[in-house]
C-alpha cells in the first residue's frame, strides 16, 4: 500500500508547481494534482478503492466544480464509506481565513490552513510551508 498527496487547485500552473515540489522532497509515494472538487473526490476514491492511503489533501477554497470546502465534507462520507483513518487536509489558499471555513476546519478535523502568497503563490518557499502543514495534520 501506499500513501498519496492530493492537490486540489483549479490554477494549473499552481497545480503543478505544487505537485512538482512536494514530489521532489519525497514526503509521499505518490502526489497526484486535481483541477476540480469533482475530480478530488474521483480521485480520493480511486485511491482507496485500489486499497492506498490518502496521507493528506491540500485544497484551494475557491475549487471550480464543488468548492474546497464542500469537496472535503464529500472526503470525509468516502472515508466513512470505505472505513478508512482520516486524511489531514490542509487549506492553501489565497482566501483569507473566515468564520465559516473555521467551523468546516472544525467539523472536518485534522485540518491546518496556510494563506498563500500572492507574489509566489507556488515558490520554494511556500511549498516548505506547506510541507510543514502536511506533517502537522499527519500526526495530529
């Protein structure tokens, strides 16, 4: 079995950028980028049916096709689905922290949130901070 990072971000270049530099630090056996909420939750599903772990999921709030917010509460009735440990799930966004994502971070658990930067929104180091976001929902 093995453990996959999966990368919502509807910014392609982003995307991949993002996918690129978490592949190269090597925290997983696999990162896999995904362009809508749809394709997350296809992809999330995917991976558990095939009998791998979801290690995290890093999503944009602003997600084209379900929203960010609402394809990690989807995450959550797979995982019950399939009887499986949660997934940490890290919010990487440009989005500034509200309200309402508090109480989604709340309800979902093992969450982190990481406003990215808007002049390198997928540079070195963001991705070390992102990576730190990783391990901390992993291990929460």
């Amino acid at each position: 079995m093995g453990a996959v990072i999966l990368i919502a971000e509807g910014d392609a270049a982003i995307r991949e950028q993002v996918v690129q530099g978490l592949t190269q630090l090597g925290i997983a056996d696999r990162v896999e980028g995904c362009d809508t909420g749809r394709s997350l939750v296809a992809a999330f599903t995917r991976v558990l049916r095939v009998g791998d772990t979801v290690a995290a999921v890093v999503l944009e709030t602003k997600l084209p096709a379900g929203g960010g917010k609402s394809s990690a509460i989807a995450l959550r009735a797979v995982e019950r689905a399939f009887d499986v440990s949660p997934a940490g799930f890290v919010f990487h966004t440009s989005t500034p922290r509200d309200d309402n994502l508090d109480r989604v971070m709340e309800w979902l658990g093992q969450t982190a949130y990481r406003q990215r930067p808007a002049d390198d929104p997928a540079g070195e180091a963001s991705v070390a901070e992102l990576m730190g976001a990783i391990q901390e929902v992993r291990s929460a």
